[in-house]
C-alpha cells in the first residue's frame, strides 16, 4: 500500500483542527457537565438525601397580621429535600356535613387557610390520623382535591385501602423518597376498606388496628365474673356467642363486656398490631423501599403505655420498629400532642411523637351540634361558646399545658440508605399568647431549648438515646454507644 502524500496528510490534519475548533463549544459544554455530574456525585460519589419532617399541624385559621413566618425557620425547613408534615385537617368549605364522632374536634379548615400552612416550605404531607374523616367522606375528598390541586404529594387517604395505604414520592437531585402514612386511633367507620372482585372498597385513612389484654390477680378476676353475672353486662355477648356470631373467648381469657383479661401474678397490660393490619404494612414498606432510596413512615398514635401521654405504647413501639425492620429510614411519631422519646433502631431513628407543628384546636371557625350537646350548650352555639365551655373558660383542656407548645423539627442526614446525622431545630407555638397567634410555631428561646432539651433526654434516655445541644440552639439526637 503506498504512502499517502504529504499534501494529504496536512490534509487530513487541517480538517481535524478544523472540527475540533469547530466543536469547542461542544467540549466546554461536555467539560462542565462532568465537572457537575462529579459535584453531585452522580459518578459513585456519596450523596446526602435530607428529611425535614414537622410534627401535627392542626391549623384552621389564617396568620394574622403580626405574625411571620421566623427566617431561620424557613430556612431550616428549606433545607431538607423532603420536607414533611402531618396534615391533621379536614379542608371545608362549608358545603360538607361533619360525621357523627369527630378525633376530639371537628377540625375544619376553610380553603382559604391552606396556603399558609405550606408557606413554612413543606412539599409534602401524611394525612391518616384521628381527624381525617372529621367530615366524612365528603370532606376526604375535598382535602384530596384541595393537595391535588396545590400539588402537593400527600398519602394515607383514599377511595380505598389500595389508596390510602400506597406511598407518595419526592423526587429530589439527591434521590427520591417514598413516604407512608397510618394512624392507629379512629372510628372503625373511618378505616379504608379494600376494593376486591366482588366489592367496592370504603374510602378512609390507612388504619393500623390493635388489641389490648389485662393482667388482673386471681381475686380481681373472680370479682369482675361477680360483676359481670349481676350486671348482666355480658348478656348480648352470650348470646351472639352461642349463635356463632362472634368467637369464643381466647383460653385461659375472660371478656368484660369488650375488654379482655387474664389471670396473672402481677397485674397490668399489654398490646399488640393487628397482624394481618402489620404484615400489610411492612410488605408496603418493603415495596416503597425498593422504588426509592429513603421510606420515611409517618405514624399516627394516641394510646399511651400508663397514665402519660410522653410513653408510646408496647403495640406502637413494636410497629415503628417492624416498619425500620422492613426498609424505612426513619418513623415520625405523632398523635398525643407532646414530644415522646426518641429511639435509634438499627442506626435508624424512631421519633415515638414529635407533638405539635401548629396547634389550634380551639378556634375552630364552626362546630357541629354534635359538639355543642356533648358541652351542653344550644346545638346552634357558635364555636367561641362552645370551646369556651368545654375549656370552662379558658382553665381546662390541652391549651392550659405547656407541653403541647413545645416541639423540634428534626433534619435526617441519609447518604446510601443509611442514617449519617439527626439535628433538630426547637420551636415554640406561642403558649398562653393571643389567640390570633396562639398555636403558631416560632423558633425556640433559650429557656424554650432547656426544656425541650431536658424533656427529650429524660424520655429519650430509655431507649439509650442522647441528646446533645448545638450553637445556636439546635440539638441533635445520638444513640448511646455505651449502650
């Protein structure tokens, strides 16, 4: 093969500068793509996937004219790629007519006031609680409608149990993250139900159902048959039983009426999940786990382990730790108003109740007749009557504690899966305050982070958890590695 000539080999050469400057464009652009790609590790770099997550956010009136939402705040909130919160309201627009039992208030919230709640910066919310079916079905699918619209991704609600137990995404430059919504405290009427070849499925909340028995000493027990046999309270039971309507006691078991107890040495309680209500869930937990890097559980819960709304109870533990178990990263407890211990199970935190993001649950803009019977005042009382009679003027009532004013919104730090870092920024919702500001979350003081401080390593301590203060006023939580 003969040599190619000298004119075509400056040929050849001229062309290629020729395109390669023709191109440069072309390279800087490829140049800073790989410069980006390899900021973000995209290319086998760790990257860290943040959750912010508030507590409940009972909110049903609009921010006044003196407040603002606090700039560190926000920024805190704004700082997490998935930002969370339990969106413990009914939106209403006074067209839907309120269920015949409410979750303690019928929380009503008018369209008007939801853009302020996700003015604080959240971009995503969990909705099965106690409230969710305040206002029947009709107000279910005016709150779907209402975060459909603000497109806001939100779960725990639907048509059915496939809907309101199936996950919600946010997809974020650092990842994607699946989150879950149940609530263990509510009507049984509130309860989606499944849709099956043969039946519709009931619209509600994603519920986790429990049982309980108690512990009582052999005298206890042989008083309580007394009771039973004199008062004939179990009379109707009998009968459905000899009818095979309802099952046999369990053995070694006596029913009171609906309660079920067992003779012991030591009295007391326990509980447990419904199992076929768990094994639903940590297979839907297991199944978000493996269409994103990070499944957060939001967890709604009101029962209590003694006579103290700080201690979850056995069931409630046993679950959060089930739902880590089966893939989620994080478990944010809500519920009973006030802040629960913190626990790290297998590197990954449990918050047992984070309490309260917003709290007013006694200036609800109306109140059914329902409502005004229960606190015996005229069934077309307006609703500043009614609170003030069931509050006895102001001295009763969840409003007179401090401990229902006091909370943290936690940041989770998650590179690869895994848990990394847990800081929580303290609030405070204007106890005592004026009512147009009262329940509003405001950065905590000084004296506010004590105390927020002290409570949660006091509760938290059980389960080996520290918490440490940070400048500024930020704690973070940290299991105990003594432990």
């Amino acid at each position: 093969m003969a040599a190619p000539s000298t004119s075509r080999l400056y040929s050849f050469w001229g062309y290629g500068i020729l395109t390669l400057m023709k191109n440069m464009n072309l390279l800087k652009t490829v140049a800073a793509a790989v410069l980006a790609c390899a900021a973000n590790g995209a290319w086998g770099a760790d990257r860290t996937l943040t959750v912010v997550s508030a507590g409940d956010a009972f909110m049903v009136q609009r921010f006044p004219a003196s407040y603002s939402i606090a700039p560190e705040m926000k920024a805190w909130i704004a700082s997490g790629d998935a930002r969370l919160v339990n969106f413990e309201c009914v939106v209403n627009d006074g067209t839907c007519p309120p269920a015949a039992w409410s979750g303690g208030t019928w929380a009503v919230m008018r369209p008007e006031v939801m853009p302020d709640l996700f003015a604080y910066g959240f971009n995503g919310c969990g909705c099965a609680n106690n409230h969710s079916l305040d206002y029947s079905t009709e107000g279910l699918f005016m709150t779907i409608r209402a975060l459909d619209k603000a497109g806001i991704p939100h779960c725990g609600t639907g048509k059915d149990l496939q809907e309101a137990s199936a996950p919600a995404f946010i997809d974020t430059p650092n990842g994607r993250v699946a989150f879950i919504s149940v609530n263990s405290e509510f009507h049984p009427d509130a309860r989606a139900g499944l849709t099956t070849k043969l039946s519709p499925g009931r619209p509600g909340m994603n519920g986790l159902r429990r049982k309980m028995k108690f512990f009582v000493t052999p005298a206890h027990m042989a008083a309580l048959k007394e009771i039973a046999a004199g008062t004939m309270i179990n009379g109707t039971r009998a009968l459905e039983q000899e009818g095979g309507f309802i099952a046999p006691d369990p053995p070694g078991t006596f029913v009171f009426d609906e309660l079920t107890f067992q003779e012991a040495e030591k009295e007391g309680r326990t509980s447990w999940c419904n199992t076929n209500d768990l094994n639903r869930l940590k297979a839907d937990i297991a199944a978000a786990r493996a269409k994103a890097d990070a499944v957060v559980v939001m967890a709604h819960s009101h029962d209590i382990l003694t006579t103290r709304h700080c201690e979850p109870d056995y069931y409630f533990m046993d679950f959060c730790r089930a739902a880590i178990d089966s893939g989620a990263s994080a478990v944010i407890g809500g519920g009973t108003h006030e802040l629960k211990g913190i626990e790290f199970h297998k590197g990954c935190p449990i918050f047992y109740s984070l309490g309260d993001f917003v709290f007013q649950n006694s200036v609800t803009p109306s109140v059914p007749p329902d409502f005004c019977e229960q606190y015996g005042v005229p069934l077309d009382s307006t609703a500043k009557v009614a609170h003030n009679a069931r509050s006895q003027g102001g001295k009763k009532g969840l409003q007179t504690d401090r401990a229902n004013f006091l909370s943290v919104i936690p940041k989770i730090e998650i590179v690869n899966g895994k848990v990394t870092r847990v800081t929580m920024f303290p609030i405070e919702l204007h106890f005592a305050k004026d009512l147009s500001v009262n329940g509003l979350p405001r950065p905590a003081s000084n004296q506010d982070a004590d105390d927020i401080q002290k409570v949660l390593s006091t509760l938290s301590d059980v389960f080996g958890t520290e918490i440490v203060r940070l400048p500024g006023n930020i704690l973070e939580a940290r299991p105990r590695a003594a432990r």
